[in-house]
C-alpha cells in the first residue's frame, strides 16, 4: 500500500502534513499547536536515530527534533512510531449487498458508515480512494469528510464506475439489485452516451473517471472473458468495452482535468486501455500470466498506476506474480528518480507529482 506524507499516530495527527528536516530546536522557545513527543520515527524511507518530537502547526508538520519541543497541546509517544499515513487505493465502500432501496441506503449510512470510516484511521489509513460507488452517496461523505462533521480518512472518489449496457458489474453484482445498480454503475451504449456521463460526473468535482473494460456482456461478437465469483461460479461472459467508447471515456475525462483509470483483468484489455491514454488500471492483468513486457514499458514510459487489489485477487495463482513484474522495474525507476528532498520531506509529496490521483487545482 501506497504511503503519503501525512503523519500518523493512533489517530491523534493525520491531514496533509509535510515533514521539515531534522533541526535542533530554536534558541528561543516556540510554542506549537501540538507536539508529539519520543516518538521513534520512520519517514517512508529511513527510521530516524532514536526518539525525536514532532511540531504540528496549523495541521501541517512543523518541526522534527532530536531536542524536547514544546507544545499548546502534548501526546507522549514514548515507545510508538509515528510514520507517513497509508494510502488505500481502490475501495467499493458501500456494502453491495446490504442496499437496495433508500431506507437500506440511510440505514448504511447512519449506522455503519461512521465505524467504517474510522477503521481505516485505526489501522494509519490516512486516505482512501474509492472507485465505484453510489455517486450521490460518495459525494455527501466526501463534502462531510472535508467539513470535519465525520470522522475519517481523506476520501477521492470516482462515483459510479461505467460500464457497457449489461457490463460488470451491472449484471453481475447488482444483476438482482435493479435499485443499487442504477445508482453503483453508469452504463452507456454509444460514444455519445459516454460522453455525457464523464462530464456529468466532472460537473459533481468527481476526482477521477473510472471505466470498467470488462463493460458489456459478450453478445457483440468481441472476444469473451468468463467473469467468476462465488455468487456465480458458472462465470458470466463477458467482453471488452469497445475500443471507441473506451477512447471517448478517457479523452472526456482529459478534457475536464481528470484522471481515468480502467477496469482490466486481461492482458489485451490492459494494452487496449493504456494505449488509449488511461491514466491507470484497476486489477491490471490477474486471470492469466504477464508475457508482454512491451506492456510493462509502455506504461513505464507513461507513468501508468497499476493498482492490483492483491486482497480481491490473489485468488488467480497468476495476480500476485504478474504484479512483481510491473512493481519490479517501476519501484526501481521510481526510486531513482525521486529527489532526495522528497525521502527527506522538504520536497513535493510524490502523491502531489503530476500523474497522481489529486484532483488538479
């Protein structure tokens, strides 16, 4: 899982705090907002020598010190380690199963959604990345999220994926669940359909566009895929979003300023969608081994994100290797062309880079 640079411990610090070098503590004494005390102290890539304080000011990481801080507010750390927040890239947060009508859909949020949310700040979560959710429904935590009225991590989201007219999950997941499908999944049926439903979603402030290349039922004449799940153990046929609405999908969102990252499991779908100009792949290539390395340089070459979702897949014996493949040359040319500043803390977060998931602006 992804780290940010936004600190972390036992859910007393979290927010977009950036890390300042190590300094000795100022001849004349500072007051902080907050300082985290004898906190040992991993900074994504190197754990500090021995206990330092943490100065948080305006919800923004001030100072870290080998030397004693002081602070409004103090949190004794001694024997914890504080280290960047988590980053969980890809959740369908709202339970598929238990929605099925308004009263369910209240009843969820209500009762559920609060403890889910504050989970993931248990476990240093700090922000999370939904891809596929009811639109309305994302959008209303997302705005409470950001006013401070609900507890939880930072929250990017897509709204409903979009699929091709029957596609997954449609008829798959919500094929029994018409109410919770019309509002989870969006499918169109021509460029012009996708079209407008990209700029509908980037006319809510959506953070991304998320299009599931596996969205049509195979009765076009494409080549099929055999989506399975212990619901349907017999699979349904499946076949690839036509390459023309795929296209639509990810040059609407371009022109809007977002990111489009697609739904794959195959490894043609994966080739289709990059070099259609996604952004990133969802699942990438699970249900068969990765033999194009060609592919693994194209979306080197154009910074591709390659979410694996190894909890949904390892399923498939092929997930878990198919991702040391793409992971292998991308953490090595990540790792060598990130500034040394940025490991430090004093440079741009690499989650703020162009080809991350924020929002531009």
């Amino acid at each position: 899982m992804p780290q940010e640079s936004a600190a972390h411990t036992s859910n007393e610090v979290r927010g977009p705090a950036t890390r300042a070098p190590a300094t000795p503590a100022a001849h004349a004494p500072v007051t902080h907002d907050l300082v985290i005390s004898r906190a040992h102290v991993f900074d994504g890539h190197r754990a500090l020598d021995g206990p330092h304080d943490i100065a948080v000011d305006g919800g923004r990481i001030a100072a870290v010190s080998a030397e004693p801080l002081r602070g409004r507010r103090q949190v004794d750390a001694a024997g914890r380690w504080v280290m960047p927040g988590l980053i969980d890239t890809h959740i369908h947060f709202y339970d598929v199963s238990a929605v099925s009508d308004a009263d369910s859909m209240r009843a969820f949020e209500e009762r559920e959604l609060p403890g889910k949310l504050g989970l993931f700040l248990d476990h240093g979560v700090t922000t999370i990345k939904s891809v596929g959710d009811p639109t309305d429904g994302i959008l209303a935590t997302r705005a409470r999220l950001a006013a401070g009225t609900l507890r939880g991590p930072r929250l990017l989201a897509t709204g409903c994926g979009i699929t091709g007219r029957d596609g997954h999950p449609a008829s798959t997941v919500f094929g029994g669940n018409p109410w919770a499908r019309e509002r989870f999944t969006g499918e169109v049926g021509s460029v012009r359909q996708m079209r407008e439903l990209v700029h509908r979603l980037a006319d809510r402030e959506v953070d991304a566009i998320k299009l599931l290349s596996e969205g049509a039922c195979a009765h076009s004449g494409g080549p099929e895929y055999l989506w399975r799940n212990p619901a349907f153990p017999d699979g349904v046929a499946l076949e690839r979003l036509p390459p023309d609405l795929l296209r639509a999908g990810i040059e609407a969102g371009h022109e809007r300023g977002l990111r489009v990252t697609v739904h794959t499991t195959q490894q043609v779908a994966a080739r289709e969608a990059v070099e259609a100009g996604a952004d990133g792949l969802e699942h990438g290539v699970t249900v068969e081994p990765l033999t194009d390395h060609s592919l693994i340089d194209l979306m080197l070459e154009r910074g591709t994100t390659y979410t694996p979702t190894l909890w949904i897949d390892d399923a498939h014996p092929d997930a878990r290797g198919n991702l040391m493949k793409v992971a292998g040359p991308a953490c090595t040319s990540r790792w060598a062309a990130t500034p040394s500043a940025v490991w430090a803390g004093t440079g741009p977060t690499p989650w703020r880079r162009p080809g991350s998931w924020w929002r531009p602006g």
